[in-house]
C-alpha cells in the first residue's frame, strides 16, 4: 500500500462512519480502534484501523505524524458562520447584556444594518484581510471544512464581493470554503418596509449572476417575524432551487413562525437555530431528511433557550452543530464552547456531539460523501488530540486541545 504520510501511536481512534447524515439513535454508533494507525496516500485516507494490522506499505512514508497516544477524530466541519463582514458591533454585544432583545436593536436600525454599512464600506482586500485571520482561528481550533454565508452586502455590487471573497480564500488558504448566498439577511433601507420587492430584486438581478460565477452553492434566508415572512422565504427558496442551489433556513430562531415546517416542504438540505420549531415541523423535518443545525454558541451569547436537541435526535432527526460565528449575534467560533453547550445544555451524548460536529454537519453541506468521518476513501481531515480520547472534547471545557491538523493529507497546524 502506498502511504505519504502515516499517523501512528494513536492512543484512541474515533469517528463515525458512513456517506450519509447519521439520524436518531445512530448518531451515537462510532468506530472506536484503540492503538491505531492511519495511512494517508497524497489528499485521501488509504487505510485506518488497528495500527497491529496496518498493511505493508511500499516503502517508508515521506512523512509521520506521531500522535503520542492522544485521539484521533475527523477535522470538524462548521456548517453555518458569517465570516465575511466589515466592522464589529461590540457596543451591540454589551447592550444585550445589560437586556435590550436582539430583534429590538435590530428593528431599531441597529443590528446587521451597521454591519452591512461597514460590509458596503470595505475594499475585498480588506475583507479578505479579517476574514482570513478568522478562518486562521478556525484552523488551529480543528475546522478543515467551513461554510460562509452572503448578507451583509444586500446590494448587487458587495454581495458578489463577499462570494468572490470567499472564493479567492478558498484557494489561498488550506480550510475548504463551501459558500451561501443568503441576499434575505435584512431587508436593505433601500426596500424599507417591502420585503417582497428585495426578494425580487433577489431573485431577478442577484441569482443569475451568482449562478452564472459559479459563487454559491447554497441559498439561505432569514425566516423571521419582521424579517421575512413563510411566503416571501417560500418563493426565494423555491426559486433558488429551480436554478440548481441547494437550500437552507435560518428558522424558528425568535419566533415560531413555521420554518422548519418550510425546510421539510422545499428539501431544505439543512433548517438551522430551531430554537422555537415546533414538533410537528420538526417531525416533518425528519421525514424529509433534513438536517437539523443547532447552534448553541448563538443560544448562549443571546442567553435564549437552547434549541431542544436530544428530544431532536430522540425523533430520529439527523442533528448537526455550528458555530454560527458572526459579529452580531454570536461572535465566537469556539468548537470546544460549542461541544461543551451540547453536551451540558442541549442534552447531547459527547458520541452524538461528534457526530454532530462532523459527518452531520459534512451532510449540511452535501459533503457526506467525501469528509466528516475517518474511512478509507475520504479525504484525509483529520485532528490529532492533545488529550486520551474524543470524550475530552467536551469534558476539558472550552478548551482547544487540538494539537495537529491534518488537511488534505498535508500537516497544516502542529502544536508546539
Ligand atoms: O444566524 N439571525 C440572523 N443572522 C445571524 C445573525 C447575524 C447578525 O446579527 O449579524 C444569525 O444569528
Ligand atoms: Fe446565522
């Protein structure tokens, strides 16, 4: 067997396995080597398993990890962050501690508005500038797979700029890029009080020429009261999917407003927050095979309650989790804080919150197929863990203990 790379001294391997989104009571099934080894041949894994029965390889591999008894798990793929943006809001962040409601800030002006004026007001270099030191961060905390979402351009022009950001830093850095257009984020001051004529505008002027680029492969909406409504969400989802996008929601955030409901209705590949959906829609999210993205970084910095994960996965729903990462709602890409949230207060088994983390969240992107978990075939992604077992990543709280990170085959992080 040729290897150009070996991982060896693995103390615990663990992963799930599968091409597919792992649902319900199979989202706690992982494959668990201790003492293993993986080969890993150019950008794909040729072989992982017991390191006592690893094959002849073809001659010493050019290159070694020695993972020094720590665990072995997939590289995490954050399946929904907003890491393209201008500017912060700070100000905002400590306005809501004092216990001013998000939707307040945001029906007052505030909110997204300000970051889609410093969004306008920033050159691509600039944004390419901040978001690559974000996606750095992300590296180092275990992310080799990262999905970034449109929004805080609303006009034409600074929409495609933050795609063509994220196109132009998906081939210069090593974290795969998979991008959304998400044009519904806010309604624009320039369609105050017509939502439907910006999804218009949306759907006649600004999809035709992300398609025609090639920029997105995913369209997103923000279904909110005050924001947009089923019917607007509907049509904008709908017609992005005539145009080959595959589609996503950020539903049942603030207000039951039936947004899951409408993932399972249009085949949403994810319906994402979830925190107020109701178990019917949720039900119906299941039977669609719509995966259901928990945020809990969100829930926690809004101190809102956290979506109702273990009943979710008790229905048999395929539950992945994200960071959500973005300047106003939730400024954080913490996996380790994430993990820990769905293991103490979303009621998630540490087994499902892998999972969650990573083949879950690979089938949120339509990526199932070739990353999220450790097997043969699969692109070569995966972390080496400063700690004995996977269990740790939830049990050392907050804490990053990742200390290599193996990308496409090439080492890309290693601890000191
Ligand atoms: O996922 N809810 C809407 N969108 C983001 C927040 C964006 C922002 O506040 O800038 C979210 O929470
Ligand atoms: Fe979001």
């Amino acid at each position: 067997m040729r290897a150009t790379l070996l991982i060896e001294n693995i103390g615990e391997l663990a992963t799930p396995v599968g091409s597919s989104a792992r649902a319900g009571a199979r989202m706690r099934e992982l494959r668990i080597v201790r003492d293993a080894a993986v080969a890993v041949d150019v950008e794909t894994i040729a072989w992982a398993g017991p390191a006592s029965e690893l094959p002849r390889l073809d001659g010493p591999p050019p290159e070694r990890v020695d993972a020094r008894g720590g665990a072995v798990v997939p590289g995490f793929v954050d399946s929904h962050t907003h890491f393209v943006f201008g500017g912060y809001r700070d100000d905002e962040f400590f306005w809501r501690a004092e216990g001013l409601p998000y939707m307040e800030i945001h029906a007052r002006g505030g909110g997204i508005a300000n970051t889609v004026r410093d969004t306008r007001n920033a050159s691509a270099e600039e944004l390419e500038a901040s978001a690559a030191a974000r996606l750095e961060r992300m590296l180092g905390l275990g992310v080799t797979t990262v999905e970034g979402k449109s929004g805080y351009g609303l006009d034409l022009e600074t929409e495609l700029r933050q795609l063509e950001v994220m196109r132009l830093l998906d081939a210069r850095q090593p974290v795969d890029i998979v991008s959304t257009y998400m044009g519904p984020h806010s309604i624009p001051v320039e369609y105050k009080g017509n939502p439907s004529g910006y999804i218009d505008f949306a759907i006649r002027e600004v999809l035709p020429r992300v398609k025609e680029g090639g920029l997105a492969r995913f369209c997103d909406v923000f279904c909110e009261r005050g924001v947009f409504e089923l019917d607007d969400s509907r049509r904008f989802l709908e017609a992005a999917r005539s145009m080959g996008f595959g589609v996503k929601l950020h539903a049942d955030e603030i207000v039951r407003l039936g947004g899951a409901g409408l993932a399972a209705a249009v085949g949403a590949v994810s319906a994402d927050h979830l925190l107020k959906a109701s178990d019917d829609d949720l039900g119906a999210m299941a039977e669609a095979g719509v995966v259901a993205t928990c945020l809990p970084l969100t829930a926690f910095s809004l101190r809102e309650p956290y979506a109702p994960a273990r009943a979710m996965v008790d229905r048999g729903l395929a539950v992945a989790v994200a960071s959500d990462l973005n300047p106003g709602s939730c400024y954080s890409q913490s996996i380790p804080l994430a993990a820990a949230l769905a293991v103490l207060y979303m009621g998630m088994t540490i087994e499902e919150t892998l999972t969650a983390l990573t083949l879950n969240a690979a089938a949120a992107l339509g990526l199932a197929g070739d990353r999220g978990s450790i097997e043969a075939g699969k692109l070569a992604d995966l972390l080496v863990l400063d700690a004995p077992s996977y269990r740790h990543l939830a049990y050392h709280v907050g804490m990053n203990l990742v200390g290599a990170v193996v990308k496409r085959g090439k080492i890309v992080g290693v601890r000191a």
